[in-house]
C-alpha cells in the first residue's frame, strides 16, 4: 500500500489543455473517487497514474517515488477497466495468473494468489471457463482478480460498472466496497456516476473541465458543496436553483415571491441563486414556492413531483403517497436549515 500524492498536473494534446494544475493527495489505504462528467479529465488522470499517458506537467508520486518517467510495469499499480479487457484464448485462471507469469514468478506462488483471489470473488467453480462463458458481472470479477493477484500498492478502476445492468451494479459496487475494507489497498476510482461515488468513497474529487471543484468526504460534498457546480452534481435528483434577490432577510424570486432565508454573508440587493435539494421540499399550505405539478413518478418508496414555477422547473421528493393530476396547483416549502445560496455570478457558496 501507498500514498498516492498530485502536485501541478497538467495534461495538454498539442495546443489543447485538458488538465489545469491539479493537486491532490490520496491517503495510504484511501478509498477516492474521481468525478464529474464526461469530458471533465477524470479518466486521463487516472491513465497518468498508471503511465498509460504521459505528464505534461507537475508530478505523480506513489509510495513517495515520482513515478513521471517509469513505465506503467514498474509503477506497481493494478488498473480495471471499463470493458474487462480479458484474453478471449485463456481461460479465468490463466487470465487472473499471466502478469505474475510474465514476472516470471513461482508455480507455487501464482497457484497460491489465483486461489486465494477466486475465493475472495468466488470464483471457483470457474477458474477452467474461458471469458465468452461468464456473465458480465462474473467477467468483471476476473479483471478484479487479475489485479489482486498482482499485489499492487495502488488499484486503480476506469468506469468499471458502466457496461453492468442496474441490479448488477448495485451488487458489483457493493462488492468493490468490501473488497477495499478487507485488503486496505489505496484505490482510485474513475466514474460519472455520483451514486457509485457517494456510496463508495472515503472521499470524493469532484472534477470539472480539468480542475477540481471540491474534495471531501460524500456527506461534506452534500451538505456543504463549494459552488453551484458541485451542489448540482452530487445529489440524487439534483438540487433545485432558484435565481433571485436578497432583501430584508429574504430571496425575491423571479415569480415575486419571497422566500426567507438565514442571514449570509452577503449584502442587501445582491443577486443570488437560492438552491434546495428536492428531499428538503414538503408540501405547503400557501407558504413556500408556488407553481404547477407538470409530471408525478412515484417509485414505491418515495413520489417525485415535478413542478413549474414563474422561476423555472422544481423537483420535490416525498414521502407520502400523492396522485396530483397534471396543472394542478402546489406550493413546495423549504426546510430553512436546508436552503443554501450561492452568489449568482460566480457561483460560490455564501
């Protein structure tokens, strides 16, 4: 295991600039998350770690070794990727034993790792199965396992659930998970799904156009994002943003209406962008955001309510059992301790 320490990395294709000076330092042990969407340059930095891509600028340390000019083989880090890349011609066990093979390392040794990670990942009854005979989940655990068998000091996963169905998903990340409770290998962990990061993560980097917007742990994220973007992205839907103005305690809205507010850091007649996530939203008497119920989806558990407002489209997530009929009108209420405002220009949070 080992520290994996970011300082000034750029990346640039010719004149193009993908990564912006990015820093980041990854715990002996640490569980992180990579995030954002796509195109943000969550996956070419994760190819840097591995030497998959050369550093424009700035450094890449494991273990406290800059690692800028060594080849991917002599880096000792493990990667997993998005479609599986297996051997169609071997079979699992010859899959998860050939890096060890081309080490030239012990039988005895290969034949002891290859057990011991088929049994971590059940996957003993099909160490003689060739990859075409295996599912898609049980393929990914053999592309888990060749990267166990090897022992590395840091693993490294690009996007490995997005070809998996949603079930699949659930089960697989949760299976990730525990894999790193129980081996403690520092692991870093490509995805655009905010979901696999928030359940999976010690902590997350959320990126955006090759800088990073906020690292922290998932509830710090949620509770607490730096910026619009950041509050926007994490969150499942996501958080709704009312435009207005900041007067005598509250958000003017554009539809008129005035929403009251903590007292910010912010000065009076200052635009601002009043952001609520939908679980924080009830059902009102008269008080709150006034609209139209446009679509209902409920989902068992919960009921989405989609709502128009003067000031533009808003999610509520609740509870109770609802069966509004498209028009009919509404009024959602902010929870007060849950509202968050954001200066309408830069975004940041106040």
């Amino acid at each position: 295991m080992a520290a994996v320490v970011i300082r000034d990395v750029e990346k640039a294709f010719g004149s193009l600039r993908v990564i912006h000076g990015i820093n980041v330092d990854i715990a002996d042990g640490e569980f992180v998350v990579l995030v954002g969407p796509s195109g943000c340059g969550k996956s070419t930095l994760l190819r840097m770690i591995a030497g998959l891509e050369q550093i424009t600028g700035g450094s890449i340390s494991i273990g406290g070794r800059v690692v800028n000019n060594l080849p991917p083989k002599d880096r000792d880090t493990a990667m997993v990727f998005q479609n599986y890349a297996l051997y169609p011609h071997m079979t699992v066990h010859d899959n998860m034993a050939f890096s060890l093979k081309l080490r030239h390392a012990d039988a005895k040794l290969i034949g002891e790792r290859v057990a011991k990670a088929a049994a971590i990942l059940n996957l003993e009854d099909y160490l003689q199965r060739y990859p075409r005979q295996l599912s898609g989940g049980q393929r990914q655990r053999v592309a888990m396992g060749r990267a166990i068998v090897r022992d590395p000091q840091v693993f490294l996963f690009d996007e490995p659930l997005s070809n998996l169905d949603a079930k699949l998903r659930v089960q697989m990340r949760t299976e990730i998970k525990a894999l790193h409770q129980r081996l403690k290998t520092t692991t870093v962990y490509v995805t655009h799904d905010q979901i696999e990061a928030m359940t999976m993560a010690d902590r997350i980097v959320v990126m955006h156009d090759g800088i990073v917007e906020q690292i922290g742990t998932p509830l710090e994220l949620y509770d607490h994002p730096a910026n619009t973007f950041v509050a926007g992205f994490i969150g499942s839907p996501a958080m709704n943003f009312l435009p207005g103005t900041l007067r005598n305690g509250a958000v003017e809205t554009a539809g008129g209406q005035a929403i009251r507010v903590a007292m910010p850091k912010a000065e009076d007649g200052q635009p601002v962008i009043l952001g609520v996530r939908p679980e924080h939203l009830k059902i009102g008497n008269g008080h709150g955001i006034k609209g139209q119920v446009s679509v209902l989806e409920p989902t068992g558990a919960e009921t989405q309510i989609f709502v128009d407002t003067p000031s533009g489209p808003v999610t509520a997530v609740v509870s109770e059992r609802h069966s509004f009929a498209p028009g009919t009108p509404i009024t959602l209420e902010p929870r007060p301790d849950c509202i968050h405002l954001f200066d309408a220009q830069s975004g940041r949070h106040l």
